[in-house]
C-alpha cells in the first residue's frame, strides 16, 4: 500500500471549528478550499477520505473526553444533565425557595430529517455504531409512552408552522379547546410527508438559559404526544417532581408568543405571564435552539443514522458551550430589564391604581371573574341550533316568496307594456318571463319543503311569524351566528399573519423563503382587509350594534387575546369591570409586574449559584491537574489546555457577577463571604488578562451605546 493522502490533525481541529462556527460549512466545502490551496483538481472521493479520517479523529477525541471525565470525576450518571447549566442545577443549601425548581421547555422541530434510504431503491447499509453523548432518549424507551399520550390532553404543544391551521369556524366547538385545534392541524399530511424519511426531525429540552438537555427522534409516526412525554419523565427522574404545581407535580405553560396565538382561555390558564413563578422565562428557547441547527438540515440529510446523531451532538455540546460562555450576559441582561420593568411598572400602576381606586386584590379578581366567565360559556344546546337555523330558513322562505311575486309581476308587465309591434319581440318577452317564473318557483318550493322538514323535526304546529315573538327570540342569535363566523375567519388570518412575521424574524430563514414569506404577508394583507371589512358589515348589523374593528387594532399584537371576548360577549359583560379596557390593560401590568420581580428572585440564586460552581470548578480542576502531572503527565497537559479557556470565560463570569452586583436595586449576595479574594481566580495562571480588558472596553463601548441611545429617544 502507498497511501497518496495525507490529512493533518491541524486540518481536521480546523474544519471541527469552522463547522461549529458555521454548520453549513460541509465536508465537500472543505475538500475543495484544501484541493485549491494544493492546486489539485477537486474530487468526490476524496470526501469520503477526508470523512474517514475526520470520524477518527472525533474517536480519539472522544476518548480522550472519556478519560478526563474519569479523572475529573464527571462519569457519574447524568452528571452532563446535573451540571452543564450551573444558573438552573448547581443549587444551594440556603437558598429561598423558589415556585419551581426548574423550568424546561420542550418542542419539535423536523428539519432535522434523514431520507428513508429505500426512497431512492437502494438497501440501508447497516451501521451498528451508536450515539455516544447522554443527550439523546433511544427509541424503545419513547416507545414506552405511546398510551400514556392518548389520555394525557395538554402535551402536544407541537407546533408545526409549517402546515395551515385548521379552519375554527367550521367546528364551533374549537372555540375552547385550542390545544386540540393545534393537535388536529392536519394529522394525514403530516403523516404523508413523514413516510419519507426515516428520522422526521428531533424533539428536544432546553433549559431556559438554552442549555440543551435532551434530544430524541421523531421516526415515522403521528403520535407526537409521547415525545414530550418521553423527555419530561426523564427530567422529573434527574431533578425532581418539584418542577412545579400541586396537581400535576410539574406544570406546562405555552411560549409566550404563542400564547398570544392561543384562545383567551388557554392563555389564562398557560401563559407565563399568569403563571406565578415563572419569572421572565418565555419559554421560546427551542425555537433559538432549532433556528442554528436548522444550518445541519442539508449535511445530515442523506447521511447514515450514526453520522446524523454524530453531527447533532457535535453541534449540541458546542452549542452548550456557547451558552456557557454567555451566561452572565445572560444573567446581566435579563437583571437590568427586569430592574426596569419593576421600576417603570410601579410608577405606572401607582398612578392607575390611585385613578380607578384599585388595589392589588382587585387585579387578580379581575382575573378570576373573566377565567369563571369563559368557563362559563356555553354553546347553544343542540335544539336551539336547529331553531337558530329554522328562523333563517322562514327568512329564505319569505325572500324566495317574494322573489315569485316580482317574476309574475315582471311577467304581467311584459304582457301589458310591450307596443304589439313586433311578435317577435314579444315572443322573446314572454320566454325570459317564463323562464324566471318557473325557476323562482322551484326555489319557492324548495325553501317550503325544508321548513317544513324543520317544523316537523321541532315540533312546530302553527307557523312563527316574521317578527313575532319566537321568531325574534332567535333571530338575534341568527344574526350573531354569521357575526362570529366573520369573526373566527378574521381571527385565523391574523393568527396566520403572525406565525409568518415570526417566521421571518427567525435568523436561518434563507432569502428565498423570506421572499416568499413576505409575498404571502401581503396576499394576507389584502385578505385581512377584505375580512375586516365583512366583519365590520356585521358588527354593525347586530342589536346593538358592536364597535368596528380597523387595520390598526389588529396590527397590534396583544389584539388576538380579544377574540375570545368580542366572540362570547353580550352587551351587559362589556360593562363588567374586567371587561373594560382600561382594566384589563392595568391587570395584566399588575401580572407582568408579579413576574418581573419573580425574575429577580430567580436572578438572585442563579447569580450565586453560578459564582459557587466557579469557585468549586476552580478548585477542583486546579486539584486534578496537579495529581495527574505526577500520574498521567500527558493528560494533565491535555486538562491543562482546556481549563486555560475554561478560567478565561469564567473570569469573564466573574467580573460581569461583580458588575450586577453593583447595579442599583441589586438584591441579591454580592461575591462570596467565603472567598476571601475573588481576585485570586480573576488573576490565577491560566487567566488571560486582555480576556478581561476586551469586556471592560465592550462593557464601556455599550454604556456609551445606551446613553446614545437615550438621548435619541
Ligand atoms: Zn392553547
Ligand atoms: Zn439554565
């Protein structure tokens, strides 16, 4: 053998780090910017050389992992799950306790897919290796959930933004259970497409610092619910039932953007920001998540399944490491913002609260009183829709009647006022007349037979006569039947509108689809107008009549929470109190209000907890490195060089910690009374001083940023 090729490990460390930066970044790309710097013509099969040796190069490193994590003492079981967010999981003994322990969200995504090898006629080759990292579920033990998904009802928050909703306005009864209305978008197309590939895509959990925490594959089937089910029972074996409320030991809530896609109800009952102690966790981390693993789509779509979860996981634990290294800007962030919503909304509660005369209880009465209201609603009993529908048709009956009248009419006069000049004139006369006596006639028959059918189904002896007594009764339900109907049609264009603009404002969406994205935006424009327009024509038409909508109301996205009010809504609720405007709008200040200084509680025991791994993590790796340098001299200078970068982001940690700490209307443990010097890890060995110099200058570049900002303002 005389090998012709040779890659170099400094080749494949390269191309293991462009790819994290930039998944896209494929093999092929790599070979053909090797072959021009070696000005050698490209070749296809020097990708599979090159991948040869890069799965190689993966397995050295993995078992080089392997044995650090040994030494380190990070091999326990779940040690990854228990340790890779130390804000979520590295908890103390005296810390307050807090509403949940943790807070998780779950979701799916499919375009992380593998195509079904049989689609292309050829015979799976088989790869016995297996997924190496903790973070994916296996197949057999999801499986395990599938009956347990049919009798739970709030887990599938699947969203699939890729598939139309269903139409709401064709079953009424959609109106309140929105969940079901997302489960059922279109069971059989998805199944249809699903066929085709062998893995459909990926669910997974992320922490709300968007640690990834868990992973499994969707593979060929419909029942979406035991995903979810799948990942959470594992969760609540790692940390704990106290992930939540009383009944369920753990509670779900939907992200906040789709809580304003979801019916008033739902949202009262699942929206964070009713939630109490879920802080300003919005529950879309996922969606951040999936938007950069979407870049894998094109890599791992026709590769086998171990080079699949090979690729994932690299581009999990990378990603992980990403968020580590921002997780005090994280910290940092979320501390000034919700410093400021605390103190922007009590100055303006205190002016509202002083105007309307309002206490605190009042606003979560309001609450109370509309969640008791929608639970209350009721659709007519069955009788009373076919009543509903029997007044129409004595108004179709009276219009077709009428109808006959004029054509005999019209006849007579075509008799009566033609000149008898020319027969033939008055011969063409005649037949149109025929023509629409007779069919204004069948349709007069017609609408007689159907009413009475329905008279004989209710029971009717004796006519109900336009106008009448009975007749009114129902005709205003009538009347507010077609006013709901434009209205849910309204409804789900705006909600359709909305999925599109988040679509579009998700990093990833490549230029082609954006394009199409925005045409859609406007034909949607245009429909919404149209319907806004059918609606309005409506609204007027009731007794009494309701408030017009116009473009701008709906443009506002905290609109869609009003649906469910205009839908249901007599007259005399609008002059309830949590009805009103004004109230409603103070309410749910009162509720962010609740959740922003929740937010910093939560803040308060992540800062410490962060500051305490730190600390520990520094005397433990210090510890290792120096028993292995008598032992295993080679490994220690392996540890070495990773803890090198460890200290830096950790010093970075440290110094951003300190900054929070110095913000007005801190709360929480400022650095650590144990630690003597602080310093002592900012200025340790491995500590690379300029690391902490380019955060002074970015902290000041972005202060200086701010303030420009505020004089613009
Ligand atoms: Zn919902
Ligand atoms: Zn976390």
């Amino acid at each position: 053998m005389y090998p012709t090729i040779a890659i170099s490990l400094r080749t494949l460390a390269a191309f293991r780090q462009c790819h994290r930066a930039c998944p896209r970044f494929s093999i092929q790309a790599q070979c053909r910017t090797l072959c021009f710097l070696h000005e050698i013509p490209y070749r296809p099969y020097l990708n599979t050389q090159f991948s040869a040796a890069y799965n190689i190069y993966l397995e050295i490193i993995h078992h080089v992992d392997q044995r650090l994590k040994a030494a380190l003492k990070h091999n326990t079981p779940n040690w990854r799950l228990l340790n890779s967010c130390p804000a979520c999981f590295y908890k103390l003994q005296d810390e307050p306790t807090l509403d949940f322990n943790w807070l998780v969200c779950v979701d799916g995504n499919n375009s992380l897919k593998r195509w079904d090898s049989s689609i292309y006629g050829n015979t799976a080759w088989l790869d016995s290796r297996q997924a190496r990292s903790d973070y994916w579920i296996d197949r057999e033990t999801v499986d395990k959930y599938k009956h347990e998904a049919k009798s739970c009802d709030i887990n599938s928050h699947d969203d699939n933004w890729e598939e139309e909703l269903v139409d709401a306005s064709t079953n009424p009864s959609n109106v309140l259970t929105c969940v079901d209305r997302w489960r059922n978008a279109g069971p059989e197309t998805r199944k249809k497409m699903f066929s085709v590939f062998h893995e459909s895509g990926i669910f997974i959990a992320a922490c709300r610092h968007r640690f990834i925490l868990l992973a499994c594959d969707m593979v060929q089937s419909g029942e979406l619910a035991k995903y979810p089910l799948a990942l959470i029972d594992k969760l609540l074996t790692v940390y704990g039932k106290n992930g939540g409320s009383h009944d369920l030991g753990f509670r779900m809530m939907v992200g906040s953007f789709h809580g304003h896609a979801h019916n008033r109800k739902c949202q009262l009952r699942w929206h964070p920001m009713y939630i109490p102690g879920t802080g300003h966790t919005e529950g879309e981390g996922c969606e951040h998540v999936f938007s950069a693993s979407n870049e894998l789509a094109r890599s791992i779509r026709h590769a086998s399944s171990f080079h699949r979860h090979q690729s994932i996981e690299e581009h999990f634990s990378f990603w992980d490491q990403d968020k580590y290294a921002s997780l005090s800007n994280f910290l940092w962030n979320h501390y000034r913002e919700a410093l400021k919503a605390v103190h922007n909304l009590t100055t303006e509660l205190t002016a509202i609260k002083h105007e309307l005369r309002l206490t605190d209880d009042d606003f979560v009465h309001f609450l109370d009183e509309e969640q008791k209201y929608l639970d209350d609603l009721k659709q007519p009993p069955a009788e009373d829709r076919i009543r509903i529908r029997y007044v129409e048709t004595l108004d179709e009956l009276a219009e077709r009647r009428s109808d006959w009248d004029s054509a005999r009419q019209a006849a007579n006069n075509a008799l009566t006022e033609l000149p008898a000049s020319s027969l033939a004139q008055i011969n063409q006369a005649l037949t149109v007349a025929r023509i629409r006596v007779d069919s204004s006639y069948a349709k007069l028959q017609h609408a007689e037979a159907l009413v009475a059918h329905m008279e004989s189904q209710l029971g009717v002896d004796a006519r109900w006569e336009i106008g009448g007594e009975e007749y009114s009764c129902f005709k205003e339900e009538a009347s507010l039947g077609k006013y709901r109907a434009a209205l849910n049609n309204l409804e789900r264009l705006v909600v359709m509108r909305l999925f599109e603009l988040s679509k579009l404002s998700l990093s990833g969406t490549g230029y082609k689809l954006r394009q199409q994205i925005s045409k859609a935006l406007q034909r949607r424009s245009e429909a919404i107008r149209k319907a806004i327009a059918r609606y309005n024509v409506q609204a007027v038409a009731l007794n009494p009549p309701r408030d017009k909508i116009s473009w701008k109301d709906i443009a506002d996205y905290t609109f869609l929470g009003e649906f469910d009010l205009l839908r249901h809504s007599c007259s005399d609720v609008r002059s309830d109190d949590w009805a009103k405007p004004a109230y409603r709008e103070a309410t749910s200040k009162y509720f962010k209000l609740l959740r922003a200084r929740e937010e910093i509680t939560r803040l308060n025991v992540e800062i410490r907890r962060l500051r305490t791994a730190i600390y520990d993590e520094e005397l433990q790796a210090t510890a290792v490195i120096r028993d292995l340098s008598g032992s295993d001299p080679l490994l220690a200078s392996e540890l070495k060089r990773q803890w090198r970068s460890r200290a830096a982001i950790n010093a970075v940690h440290v110094y951003r910690l300190d900054q929070i700490g110095s913000l007005t209307g801190f709360s929480g443990v400022r650095g650590r009374e144990d630690i003597d010097d602080i310093q002592a890890i900012i200025m340790s060995d491995y500590v690379d001083m300029d690391a902490i110099d380019r955060e002074e200058f970015g902290r000041a570049t972005e202060d200086i940023a701010d303030y420009l900002q505020s004089i613009v303002n």
